[in-house]
C-alpha cells in the first residue's frame, strides 16, 4: 500500500540558511507527489507537485523538490528561508486510483532570528 | 475568486451528541474530499466524491461516521453519538475533477472538540 514518511518531526533553520525537508514513499509504480504548506491557522496550500519529466520541480515561494526514484524520496528545499516560512509542511502521495491523497505526518519548520 | 469554506471553524460539543460540519467546495469544481488531521496522526482521508457517483467511503473510520453531498455541491459530514477520540480539525478539499492531475484546494477546516 502507498505510505509517505517524513523522517523529521520538527526542524529549526535559521532566517536565511538553507533548508532541506526529507520525504520518502512508498508506491508499487510511478507516484504523483505532492508538498503542501499550513500555516497557522490557515488550511493548506500546494507548494509544488511531481507528475512526471523532470525530476526537479520548481513551486511557489521559492521552494523546490527533487524526485529520486532510486531513494524513493522527494525532499523538498529552499535556498534561503524566511521567517515566514514557519508553518508546518506535508509530503502526500495519490491514493489507490488516484483519488484522495496519502500524507505523511508532517514537519514543523521553526525559523530563528 | 472564492475558495473552500467550511463551518463552523468551531464546534465544542458533548459525548453522545450528534454533529454536523458543512464544506462548500469551489464553484464547479466536480471532487470534493473529507480528511481530518488529528495531533501527531497527520491527515487521514475519510471520503470522497465525484460528480453523482457512488462516494468513496474506504476511509470512515466507524460507522458512526456519515457524508452526503447535495446537488453535487455542499456536502456534510456528520457524526454520531461523538467520542473523545472524534476531536480533530476535519478539513475539506475540492478539485476540478477527481484527475490526480487536478490541484486539491483546502477549506480552513472545522476543529471539533467533544468533551
């Protein structure tokens, strides 16, 4: 059955430093992949998702993921964080027959002065 | 335009009394998902709908547990004689079609808290 591990409960980078979120996967063929971002208080929002082609994906704010087909991971990254950036992020797979998605049980991204 | 809306954002009831938790979707958007994200569970995907089919309800945890979905637009999720271990946000998603390629779109969810 298709399951997403995200390895890191709580990260904590600080204002301007890189940042690599860990997801890893489980799934029998060629997954779709997806971040999503929750701020607090706010419902999720989509940052990138993986269909197909080239395995670095560009999304919004600023982030990126690499799919590894080899690793069975699709970390997500950002080159220099913001303070905004605090929120905790999500890593989801499609579901059996592409419907609902799987997610992984999150990170909380603290972002320090 | 407008997004996922759902209500209440909150709802403290008793044990043993029923709720009911309304999302409307995006307008034209044809799938619509209930999940509910419990502390250190993460997101689990309770049902789904699409269009006039038959929902997906693999995901309900008891049968205490119900949805419907209205003209093909709102939907309720209901639950009965609630527990302690219902407490949870429940959030809503809808997307165009039930293509894997088509975006989910999140409501802000409604925190349900049974005392």
């Amino acid at each position: 059955a298709q399951s997403v591990t995200q390895p890191d409960i709580h990260i904590t980078v600080s204002e301007g430093a890189s940042l690599e979120l860990r997801c890893n996967y489980s799934y029998g063929a060629t997954p779709y992949l997806f971040w999503y971002v929750q701020s607090p208080g706010q419902g999720l929002q989509l940052l990138l998702k993986y269909f197909s082609g080239d395995t670095l994906v560009q999304g919004i704010k600023g982030f990126e993921a690499e799919f590894k087909r080899s690793q069975s991971s699709f970390n997500l990254r950002k080159p220099s964080v913001h303070w905004s950036d605090a929120a905790e992020y999500f890593c989801a797979v499609d579901g059996p027959a592409g419907t609902a998605l799987i997610f992984g049980k999150g990170t909380t991204l603290s972002v320090s002065s | 335009g407008a997004g996922v809306s759902q209500s209440p954002s909150n709802k403290v009831t008793e044990k043993g009394k029923d709720v009911e938790l309304r999302c409307d979707p995006i307008s034209g958007h044809t799938a619509l998902y209930w999940y509910r994200q419990s502390l250190g569970q993460g997101l689990e995907f309770l049902i789904y709908f699409q269009g006039n089919s038959a929902p997906d309800k693999s995901g309900l945890p008891s049968d205490r547990f119900s949805a419907e979905r209205t003209g093909g637009s709102v939907s309720t999720l209901t639950i009965q004689r609630t527990q302690q271990e219902d407490s949870a946000v429940y959030l809503c998603a809808s997307s165009l079609d039930r293509d894997p390629l088509s975006t989910q779109y999140f409501g802000p969810g409604t925190r349900l808290t049974v005392l």
